[in-house]
C-alpha cells in the first residue's frame, strides 16, 4: 500500500488514528472506487478503506484488541461514513 488517501474522511480518520494511536507507520487507502455498484458503496465516496498502521499501542495485544483500538479511534465515522475497513495492525519489531 502506497497511497495515502487524502479526502476529509480519510483526514479525520488519520488524525484520529494519530491522536489516539501514535501510530510509528500509517499508510490508509481510499478503495471505495472498486466497490462502485455493491452494497454500501456511497456516491459520495470515501466509503471503503484498508489500513495499515504500526503502533507501540499494540504491544502485547492481539488481533482483535487491535482492531477494538482502531475502532474507537474512529468512533462514530465507522458508523456513519466507513462502510468497509480492511485493518493490518502491527507493533513496531513485528
């Protein structure tokens, strides 16, 4: 993953991760042009993402917890705006 999604979703959703996480790697791209026509797709787009972030927040702490921690970080965007989030969650070393 080399593109960094630049849209206002996406920016919210990178300073959040950023505020919450102090992620050491952060790489969010916008996919939501390959889901055009499938549920969940939003004509405004900004509606599909894969995340990678690397983070000293998730030393220790499993898959799932990971992403519970992504998850609250986005809060309410996940629910309105983000349909889909495809998650890669690492600690530094891993």
């Amino acid at each position: 993953m080399t593109n960094t999604a630049t849209g206002p979703v996406a920016r919210e959703m990178i300073e959040r991760l950023n505020a919450a996480l102090k992620p050491t790697r952060l790489a969010l791209e916008d996919q939501s042009e390959q889901h055009v026509g499938h549920a969940g797709h939003d004509p405004r787009g900004e509606s599909h993402f894969a995340l990678v972030i690397e983070s000293p927040a998730f030393a220790g702490l499993g898959r799932v917890e990971r992403q519970r921690r992504v998850y609250a970080a986005l809060a309410e965007l996940m629910d309105e705006r983000v349909h889909a989030l495809t998650i890669r969650a690492t600690a530094p070393g891993e």
